[in-house]
C-alpha cells in the first residue's frame, strides 16, 4: 500500500479504530450558509478546548460560497479532521479531509440512491478526498425537514425500530462503510434509544446518530445504546457553549479494556 493509499483511509482507520476500542466520538456540524470568520473562529477556539473528534461540513442547500472558506479555515487554525457531509453532488471541496458519500437507503428517490452519484462521480473522483460511502437513513423527528422536501422521500417512523434496522444491515451488507440515522435538521424529537440499540446490534459498521440532540445527557444515552458518533449541530449554534459539555457526555463513557 503506497502513502497515497494510507493517507486517503486516514479517517475511516480513526473510525473503525474508536468502535473497536470503545471510543465514542463527538462531531461539531457547521453549515457554511449560518457562519462566518468571526463566529468560526470562536466555535473552533470552543472545539479545540473540548477536544472535538470532527468537524461535519455541509448542508442540504448551500446557497453561499463559504465552503471552501471555512475548510481552510478549519485548517489553519487547528488539526480536528474535516469531514464533508454534503446536501448535493456541487458540495465537493478539496480542502476537507473526508467525504460522505450518502446514499439515502432509506428513501426510494433513485436520484438519492445512485442517480445524484453517477453525476458527481467524476468530480469526487478527481478531488482525492477520501471517499466513505454511508447509507443515510432519515428517521421522522416530528417536524419536516429540508432533507425530506428535497428527496421526496418519507423518514423512517420514528416508532418502527424493525424497518430501521433491516435498512441498515441491508446497507452495510451493499457494502456501506458508515450507517447515519438523523432525524433531521432541528428535529422536535430525537431518535429513541430504543432504535439506535436495535440498529447497532445489528451492524458491525460505525454508526453515526445525529438530529434533535439538545442536551448532553441525550448524546450520553445515545452513546450508551450504541452510537459510535454523535452529530449536533442546530443546538450548538443557538449555544456554543453547549460543545463542552456535548463533548464531555459523549467522551465519558468507558472504553473497553484489551
């Protein structure tokens, strides 16, 4: 395995790395659209303090043109890795470490399961980002979100823990590196424990849980039911204080011994 090779699954080997360990890992979302140097610099100055594992990047719209801006920025002020989580195919940006390469599994839009990918193929490709394909399932969080309006796709009832999990080991078993259950952008209500154990019981792969985490003691339970990363980006931008004390309840539970 040449360097290239090593360095492109830098990210992914930190991942399965962690969940073998017992390592939970906690993820700042930024959306480019709501920030700017001044307020960035502060939620990274926050980050660093709290020893953030990852920054996710991306939104379903983006509408400015920051994306790259905040990348470098990210880079230059600190070493947490960046990791794209892109809303559509023109989402792409050489200055992150990492992609997520969504597929919405729990959707049937076809565009959102292979169509969207087919187009941006060509671009992921050439930006040498390292690519890490992950089935994306959308849980209903009691409100409509951005990502079901632009998917045409209904969420996955938030009550049906048995069509959560037969989705996600249909998704690793089609060879998806992560599974991420959100249920949304300022969601009413999270995903239950109660769903989040069945799907990780059921998966060896890491799983990401994010939407409507509002309170640490929730990204704790979370962790506790088998959550490898937990995502929080709404509550964090209303309180920005709110990353040390994420980040402590995620980072507070025990590691398994060797």
């Amino acid at each position: 395995m040449n360097d290239n090779q090593l360095r492109t699954n830098a990210i992914y080997n930190s991942l399965t790395s962690r969940k073998l360990q017992g390592k939970k890992s906690f993820a700042v979302l930024v959306d480019p659209d709501k920030v700017n140097d001044s307020n960035m610099e502060q939620l990274i100055e926050l980050s660093v303090a709290a020893e953030v594992d990852y920054f996710f990047v991306g939104g379903s719209l983006v509408i400015s043109n920051y994306l790259d801006e905040c990348l470098q920025l990210i880079k230059r002020s600190c070493n947490i890795p960046t990791i794209l989580f892109p809303g559509s195919p023109s989402q792409v940006s050489k200055y992150a470490d990492a992609l997520l390469y969504l597929s919405l599994i729990s959707g049937r839009n076809p565009e959102l399961l292979i169509g969207q990918h087919v187009v941006s193929a060509p671009i992921v490709k050439k930006s040498g980002l390292e690519v890490m394909p992950t089935g994306y399932m959308v849980i209903d969080g009691g409100a409509p979100t951005t990502v079901s309006y632009i998917s045409n796709a209904s969420p996955i009832p938030a009550d049906k823990n048995e069509i959560a999990m037969c989705t996600a080991m249909a998704g690793e078993m089609l060879g998806m590196d992560l599974i991420y259950m959100d249920a949304g952008s300022g969601a009413k209500r999270p995903i239950t424990e109660s769903m989040i154990e069945k799907v990780a019981q059921s998966i060896s792969v890491p799983l990401i849980v994010g939407g409507g985490i509002i309170e640490p003691e929730k990204a704790y339970l979370n962790c506790k039911a088998g959550a490898d990363i937990i995502v929080a980006g709404n509550a964090i931008e209303k309180d920005p204080s709110l990353i040390k004390q994420m980040a402590a309840a995620v980072h507070s539970i025990p590691v398994l011994k060797a």
